[in-house]
C-alpha cells in the first residue's frame, strides 16, 4: 500500500509567476484525499492529479485570493458536472462570505476556530491561528489509518507563531519562506532563515519550503534554511510528491 503523500499543486506566494500557481497542495491518505488552499490555477493543476470527484474536502487557510480564489472554478465544474453530494470547506470565520458561491448548495462550508480539531476520513486535522493579518490557520494533519504520519503546514505567518503550536516531531513541514533575510520584518511572512530555525526549534523530520514570491532566488531561500535547519530541505515545485 503506498505511504501518505503530498502533491504541489502551486507554490508561488502571493502571486503566480510566469507559469506558476499560487499555494495549493493535494494531500492524500490511505483513503482520504483533501484539497488545501486553492490558490490561482490550482484547480487546473488538480485536474491533472486526481478527478475532483474524489476529493472528500477543501481546506483554506486564510482570506488573502492566493490562498482560496480557485474555489470559485471548482464550484463552477461542481454545478456544470455534477456531484450526489456537496463537498465540505473548511475555512476561517469570514471567508465564505468572500465567495460567490457561499451559499450555494455544491458546497458545505464549516467555520474553523483556532484551536481546533477536525476529522476528515482517516485525517485527524488540527488547527492553530498564525502570526498573519486576516484570520488564518496553520493545520497538522495526522494519519490514522493503516498508513501513520504526520504532515504540517504553516499557511502564511510571521515569525510570532512557532511550528510547535502544532506539535513537535513531526514527520514533514511543508512552510511558508517567501523571500530571504534582508526582507525579514518588512512583512508578516518568514524568510528561509527563519522558517529553517523554527522548524529545527520544534525537531521537524524534514522541512518543505513554499509561498517563495517568485522575485526571489529559490536557490538563496533554500540555502539560509538549510543552514539554519541543519537536516533534509527542499524547495517545492509544482508536481512534486512528497512522502509523509
């Protein structure tokens, strides 16, 4: 039976690049498969992953439209294929109320709190607020079924929230690290150096790195993580799959 796995759909903070997408991952158990983030031209790169049938929710961090804003098309194909039941989004207090579609029965929207916990199929997910502007989540997501492990991810955050606010160990961190050190305190985002130094703070396995705004060196970002983290780093890239 193959391992827990998590699909790039879109990495790009803040705005796609030249043939890029914005944040959104595919993240798939043993028999559960969930859609987080639904970043510009998310939804097309989804398409190419699984069928949209099969996904069994949707989580959105955070307000910003390059975190969410590909709902709208999934809503669109929702209402034009057709599915027997409507699909569960998991989002914060406010942002259904940014979409079009947020009363439309296609969709079965569940406001998350901070803390909070959720179970989606052999998903335990757990949420905590971030260091970020609008409400925003950062959520672990916990394996519970024949295949164990644990997956985290940052959304967007400055350095006032720590990883261990979701647990420590665990088995892979997919953070936020849009720019590098000259940038940090400028924004309420995390440089590579920052995110590298959270995630060792708090014994992460190996560390993801994503949300780069595409201005930036991808090599420069992995670099300041990777020597403030002192284990495995990789910058994301669409396609990818990562074991977890």
């Amino acid at each position: 039976m193959p391992g827990n796995q998590l699909v790039v759909l879109g990495c790009d903070g803040s705005y796609p690049g030249p043939g890029g997408a914005a944040s959104g991952y595919l993240v798939r158990s043993a028999s559960t498969l969930v859609w987080v983030d639904a970043g510009p031209g998310t939804f097309a790169n989804l398409q190419r992953q699984c069928d949209p049938r099969q996904l069994d929710a949707v989580v959105l961090s955070h307000e910003h439209p390059d975190h969410w804003t590909d709902i709208e098309s999934f809503a669109v194909w929702a209402r034009q294929v057709g599915r027997q039941q409507p699909t569960p989004v998991y989002a914060p207090r406010g942002l259904r109320e940014r979409s079009y579609f947020g009363k439309d029965p296609v969709l079965a929207w569940h406001v998350v709190e901070s803390p909070s916990e959720a179970q989606i199929g052999d998903l335990r997910c757990s949420f905590v607020a971030t260091d970020h502007g609008p409400p925003t989540n950062a959520v672990c997501f916990e394996a519970l079924g024949p295949t164990t492990g644990s997956l985290g991810y940052s959304a967007d955050t400055g350095p006032d929230w720590a990883i261990e606010q979701l647990g420590t160990g665990i088995g892979l961190m997919l953070c936020e690290a849009t720019y590098t050190r000259v940038d940090e305190g400028r924004y309420r985002h995390l440089s590579g150096r920052q995110a590298g130094s959270m995630a060792a703070t708090a014994a992460v396995s190996r560390l993801l790195l994503t949300h780069r705004w595409p201005s930036v060196s991808a090599s420069e970002v992995l670099a300041e993580a990777a020597a403030a983290f002192g284990g495995p780093v990789v910058q994301a890239a669409i396609d990818a799959t990562y074991e977890w």
